[in-house]
C-alpha cells in the first residue's frame, strides 16, 4: 500500500468555475472597485450584449455572491448590481489562488523565460 502525497494540491484545483469564468470574474472585480454598479456601465465596460451580461449576472446572483437591485433614476428604468460578503470572499480566495499560481510559474521559469 502506498502513503498518501502530503503534498498539497495544485492551487488550480482550488479556482471556482463559478468566478473564474472571464466575464464573471470581469463582473466581481469591477463591483468589487465600485461596490455598486449600474447594469449599463458593466454592459459597456465588458463589451456585452446585454442578454449575455444578464446571463452571467443571473449565475453570480443564483450562487449569492451578487444582488440585484432593479429601481428608476428619474424615468429610467436600471438595474444596479452590488457584491455580497460571499462575492467578496470568493473573489478574494480566487484572486490569492491565481497568485499562487503566478508565484509557481515565477519560481520555476529561467530569467530568459521572463
């Protein structure tokens, strides 16, 4: 019989498909920077048609790591999104595991590799 690998895992199996997604963790970030965000400016900033910033926005908001506020300025109708403490939490834990990764990738390059 053999010994278990004490070895911890490979930081990449700890990255949430749930956050990792480009447009979602694009999504967490930029709320995370402004802590409230209309639906629109996301729009524009990620360069989305709404129907697909709406489609990640439901993901995120489904897993509670956004809420969803819909209201009116003015006549107009907007949707604000605004980060929950578990989006901040997950996006922290993911941004550290990308770190991690970077730093292994930094550790084991040659100086002609960087």
């Amino acid at each position: 019989m053999t010994a278990p690998d004490p070895s911890p895992a490979h930081p990449v199996t700890g990255l949430d498909d749930v956050v990792h997604q480009r447009v979602r963790l694009g999504i967490l970030t930029i709320t995370h920077e402004a802590r409230r965000v209309e639906f629109g400016y996301l729009r524009t900033q990620l360069q989305l048609t709404a129907g697909n910033l709406s489609q990640h926005v439901t993901v995120l908001e489904t897993a509670g790591l956004v809420e969803v506020e819909k209201g009116y300025e003015g006549k107009r109708g907007r949707t604000w999104i605004t980060l929950t403490a578990a989006g901040d939490q997950a996006l922290a834990e993911e941004i550290g595991r990308l770190k991690q990764l970077i730093a292994r990738v930094e550790t084991t390059s040659t100086p002609e590799e960087r």
